[in-house]
C-alpha cells in the first residue's frame, strides 16, 4: 500500500482547456484502517505525519510544489478568500494554519494550489482560462443552500472573467441515488431549486445536489457546455473515494486541486 503512488483522477472538459487541475481518490499513501490510504485531512482523527506525507505525495504526482497548497478552514458556509502570494501555503502542513472561515478560494497568482477537502461534499472547480483565473469551491448542502458556486462566479466576473468563458467541474462527491436526506431539507430544497433536485426512492427523498449546483452556476450566466456535472459517487465507490456517508461518519478526505502553472 505505502508503494502505490497516488492517483490524479482529470476531468475531460477541464483537460480540454488546458486547466491544470486534478481530483484524488484514496489510494496511494500511507494511512491505515478507515484512512486508508490516502487521507488528507488534518482534522480527521488521522495521524497527522501520515497525512501530512500524504500530501506530499499527491502534490508530488500533481507536479507541484506541496508547500504551496492552500486551504481553507471549511465550515459549510458560503465564505470566499481571495489568495495572494502571502497567502500561498496556508494549512498546507497545520489544520491551524487554513484561512479561517472560509469555503471558497479564488486567485490568480501562478504557482498557488488551491484545495478543497471532501468525503461527499461537492469538490467545484472554476476557471477562466483567457483571464487567468480560478477558484476551488467545498459545496455541501448548507453552501449550495446559500449558492457558493454563484457567489464565486460573481467575484471572478469582479475580477476581470466572463461568465461566458468560465469553466466548472465537479468532481467525485455523493450522488442522488446515495444521498437520502429529511423531508425537511428536502422541502428546503424544493423551494429554493424547484422539484427537479429531488428524487424519491423507496419513499424516501434523495437530493441531487449537483444539479442544484449546476442550477446555480447556470443562473449565474455560465454556458450549459461549460459545466462538467457527473462526477463518479463516493457513496457508490467506497474502494475508490472516501465516503462520510457510506463510512458512517468516520473517513479520510479526498482533494479537489485547482492552479496556474507558474
């Protein structure tokens, strides 16, 4: 297990673009039992050397400087952080050093490695290749509730992108058909996205929250070809990803890494 290198899973639309970007599973590091193997989350109840050679090795098969991710806190809020070159690196190596309070990241320095962390939540990537931007989006229920994916595209329009140019990709996180949820969300859902996010199976309501996203970015001004919406289950595919869901609460996380290549 500690021999396998890691997997830098792309997405098609991203990859046609040239956007340098990359989803990992988890294989390929060196953390045991329910982390096994490639966990990269500091806040999991890990052992915190393992993980943090873990992301040294997945930083190292994305062909980047490791030091030089850059992470938020993640609080299932709606909190954005532009990230600068003083900024570059923070939490790479210490859950106490993550931008505090914040779930999106966006930038436009070179060589600054933007990364969410999941384990089902939805791990969005942007990017306008033309103006030389991108973002990295943690879009759970509560942030898709408070439309994280459009407050992010709003502050790259601020910063020079079009709507009609950005890219997204969402990458591996749980599906409708895993991700049953309370009427009560399911209600919620229903009136802020319409019925069409919800399914029911077995009598019971399933959220599908990539088309709420998706939903979102397009009201947001983004071109239906430009967003990449069907990633693989985590919930379905618990030898390939992390699942919090399907692992009963206690899991690893799995990375969405986003950057401009110096």
């Amino acid at each position: 297990m500690g021999l396998e290198a890691p997997v830098m899973e792309q997405d098609p639309l991203l990859a046609q673009h040239g956007v340098a970007h990359g989803f990992t599973g988890r294989q390929g590091g060196v953390s045991q039992g329910v982390f096994a193997s490639l966990n990269l989350g500091l806040h999991v109840g890990d052992d915190p050397e393992r993980v943090r050679e873990n992301r040294r090795r997945a930083l190292m098969a994305a062909g980047v400087d490791p030091g030089r991710l850059t992470l938020g806190e993640q609080v299932h809020g709606t909190g954005l952080r532009w990230v600068g070159a003083g900024e570059a690196g923070a939490g790479a190596w210490a859950q106490a050093g993550a931008l505090p309070a914040t779930d999106g990241l966006l930038t436009r320095e070179r060589g600054v490695v933007l990364g969410v962390l999941v384990a089902d939540c939805i791990p969005l990537l942007l990017a306008d290749p033309e103006a030389g931007l991108v973002a990295a989006v943690h879009a759970g229920w509560r942030g898709t509730a408070g439309r994280i994916g459009a407050q992010a595209v709003e502050a790259l329009v601020a910063a020079g992108a079009q709507p009609s140019r950005i890219l997204a990709a969402m990458g591996p996180s749980i599906g409708p058909c895993c991700y049953e949820v309370s009427p009560d969300l399911a209600g919620r859902f229903t009136r802020l996205f319409g019925r069409e996010v919800l399914r029911v199976q077995g009598g019971r309501p399933h959220l599908d929250l990539r088309l709420a996203n998706r939903l979102t970015l397009l009201e947001a001004g983004l071109d239906p070809g430009h967003i990449s919406w069907h990633p693989p289950c985590t919930a379905c595919h618990t030898a390939r990803y992390f699942s919090h869901r399907a692992q009963g609460g206690r899991a690893g996380r799995q990375a969405g890494l986003i950057w401009l290549p110096r």
